[in-house]
C-alpha cells in the first residue's frame, strides 16, 4: 500500500472498528507510522491487540468530539483517514441525534483541526445510505441523484460530505471520499 511520497505518519479515527483495524493492519506493515484514534463505543480494543507493541503504533481512546484533544493528538501527521462515525444504523432511528453528533459534527472537528494544522489530505468513509431507495431498482453512479437518504445514518454522512467538499473549495482541502455499501468479513 502506498498513499505518496510524502506521507509517513497516519492519523485514524474509528481505527479500532471492523474496516480500521483492517486499514492498521495494512498500513503498519507498509511502513507508515499509524495513530488509532477512538472512543471504542463500536469499536474494540482487542482488534488492535497484534499491534499494541508495534514501535509505529499509538493508541488514542478518546472522542472526534473532544475538539481540543482531537486537534493536539492530530498534529505532527501527514494524512488524516477518517472512519469513526456511528455504526448502530438501525438504533440509530431511536437515537438520530447521535447521526448528527457522531457523524457530521465529528467530520466538521476532524476537517476543522486539519485545516488549523495544515493537513491536506483526507480519506473518509461515507456509504452508499447516501443515495437512499435510488439504488432499489437499478445500479446507480457516483453521478446519481438527488441524494434522498432513508436513514439519520445517510443523511449524517451527506452531512459529512458536503463540508468535506466545502473545506476542500475553500481551505484547499484534499479529500477522498468512498462510499462503501455493506462491509463484511473477518472480525
């Protein structure tokens, strides 16, 4: 795996859930140094256990939320890849607030201490919940639209998205955004 010449030093919230920890997995061994960003409400601690003595491996249990942490741990890194967000789709209905919060409002801090340190570029994870029922029928681009999502969890991360795009317009952001349908595999 190689992200560019010039990036050595990861910063990865969300590394302790289900595709982050895989990401640690091939990020260490490539070479890059890596700092696991996360509260562990999905994720789990016991993902990470093979790395804990890795001489490029930090952990960070804290939250995208706590802004002046999230800032001073980011700092000192080359590239940010963006994974945390809420997991919980369906008690999520229960709880929509938490979309907001976990998913918008953490991806607003995340690009607002980069922006605040200088970091250009971003990887995040969005999902195709963006394009609501446009996908029920047919298969659909990255084109396809009006993005009409049926769940908080989609609308938390067109949230996500659409400042992602405007960071990127206005504070010359460099952003990758992948939007990931269902994720399944060992762990």
């Amino acid at each position: 795996m190689r992200l560019g010449e010039t990036i050595n030093k990861v910063f990865l919230t969300g590394g302790a859930g289900f595709i982050g920890s895989h990401v640690v997995d091939l990020l260490l061994p490539a070479g890059y140094a890596v700092t696991v960003y996360d509260n562990l409400s999905n994720g789990r601690a016991e993902f990470l256990a093979p790395h804990r003595k890795h001489p490029r491996f930090r952990m960070v249990q804290a939250d995208v939320l706590d802004y002046p942490r999230l800032r001073a741990e980011m700092a000192g890194h080359d590239l940010v890849w963006h994974l945390a967000a809420n997991t919980d789709i369906i008690g999520s209905h229960a709880q929509p607030r938490r979309d907001l919060r976990d998913g918008t409002e953490g991806a607003f801090n995340v690009v607002e201490a980069m922006r605040e340190l200088g970091i250009r570029p971003l990887l995040f994870a969005s999902t195709g919940a963006v394009y609501g029922d446009l996908c029920r029928e047919q298969a659909v681009s990255e084109a396809a639209g009006p993005l009409l999502p049926v769940s908080t969890y989609g609308a938390g991360k067109i949230g996500s998205e659409a400042f992602l795009a405007a960071f990127a317009h206005v504070y010359g952001l460099r952003a990758w955004i992948y939007r990931f349908g269902n994720v399944v595999g060992a762990r």
